[in-house]
C-alpha cells in the first residue's frame, strides 16, 4: 500500500486555519490530522466540535480525528456527525477508552474508519483484545498534549514488533500510524521500520514552504 502523509493541523497558524488547510491540500496530502484535547487526558485544551464542524465548508481533505480525551466513547459519535462526510477515521486512545468494543463498534456504524492510540509506555499487549476489529493503529512517538516534541526513538523497534504481528496474523490488518516529533530528517526511518500512515505536525506547518516539505518527504517515503 501506498504510505500516506498526513499534516497536523495543530502546529498550523489558526488566525489562517482555512488557507493553512487548503495550502496542505493543494500540496496533495492523503487526509489531515486534527488532535482534539480536554486539558484531562493530556495537559492541554486544543480543538473541539466547533471546529471540526466549521471546517466542513472549507472542503478539507479527508479528517484524521485524534481524540486524547477522557470518556472518549461518549464524543465519537458527535465528532463524525460534526464533520460528516469529511471524517475519514476517528482514534481513541486504549488507555481512556472504558467501552473499547461498543466505542469501536459505534464508529464503524457510522461508515468511519476506527483507530486505537497507544502511548509510548503502553505495551502492545494492551490492544491485543481490539486488534481484530480496529482499521488502524496508531503509535504515539511523543507523549501527547503538545506539537513539537522530540521523537522517542525507543518507539522504532516497538513499531517493527507490530509489523510483524500484523504481517503474521489472519484476518483484518489494520494500517498503522505513527505521530509526533515526524520530520524530514528521521522520516525514513520511521517508513522503514514498516508504517503506513505518517503524521507531521509541525515537521510541515514550521517549515518555510508546506508544498516544498510535503514532495520532499513523499520522495523519501515512496522511496522506501
Ligand atoms: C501530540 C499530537 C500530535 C502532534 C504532532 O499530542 O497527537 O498529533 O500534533 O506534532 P509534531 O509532528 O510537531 O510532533
Ligand atoms: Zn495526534
């Protein structure tokens, strides 16, 4: 599968959220990311429903929703509803998700891809029970709450180990996801190790010219 690119918009400049989204879209991004924060889940209060709604008539490509909430099973529905038809995938996090299977289920009902998170000191064990029903899994390489933090490279072997149990299992192989600290100097190592889906926050939006970064970091990963 063709690895996809995927800028998020919190390190975007939000006094021009519109033109910084149509910017990344014309460059040519697979979907954007919008990280969605309540000040409980992580240490910082970011985008909520309105926005999500707002940018419905902007026309943005499709929405990555990453939801680093507490009680995520009660917004998930709310949230595809907000951004309907532009919401591609919805992900929580395993670690404040109470109703994983009902959660999981909901988003699914909605004809929207669902995601499971995982923080970096969370084993991949704990999503062994969700891994036959999830379409993706994300790999935190930052602990969340903020944009612009240094990749945990520690996260690199732990991305090959669910490579491989993907590669190995039956049935349903969910995409993976990685995100944070994703920028052009590591961002081969991060394709190699074997993902599918490539977050960039301020790897994008704090370089000097969005469409310049996005083709050189499509070079490298389509090269991998
Ligand atoms: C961190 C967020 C990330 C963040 C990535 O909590 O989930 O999506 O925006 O930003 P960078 O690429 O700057 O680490
Ligand atoms: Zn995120």
């Amino acid at each position: 599968m063709k690895k996809l690119l995927v800028p998020s918009i919190l390190s975007c400049d939000f006094a021009r959220l519109k033109e910084e989204i149509l910017e990344v879209k014309d460059a040519g991004v697979d979907w954007i990311h919008v990280d969605v924060m309540d000040g409980h889940f992580v240490p910082n209060i970011s985008i909520g429903i309105p926005i999500v709604e707002a940018l419905r008539s902007i026309g943005p490509p499709p929405m990555d929703i990453h939801l680093m909430i507490d009680n995520p099973d009660d917004y998930v529905v709310k949230f595809i509803e907000a951004g309907e038809p532009h919401v591609k995938l919805i992900t929580v996090q395993v670690e404040s998700c109470k109703l994983l299977y009902s959660t999981i289920a909901a988003i699914k009902s909605k004809g929207v891809m669902a995601g499971i998170a995982i923080n970096p000191a969370t084993p991949l064990s704990a999503i062994d029970q969700v891994i036959d029903l999830v379409d993706l899994v994300l790999v935190m390489t930052v602990e969340p709450g903020f944009g612009g933090q240094k990749f945990i490279s520690e996260m690199i072997p732990k991305i090959k180990e669910l490579r491989k149990i993907i590669d190995n299992k039956d049935g349903n192989k969910p995409l993976i996801e990685v995100d944070g600290g994703i920028k052009l100097e590591n961002i081969k190592e991060v394709a190699e190790a074997g993902v599918d889906v490539i977050v960039s926050g301020s790897g994008i939006y704090k370089s000097d010219n969005y469409k310049k970064t996005i083709d050189e970091m499509r070079g490298i990963i389509n090269s991998v």
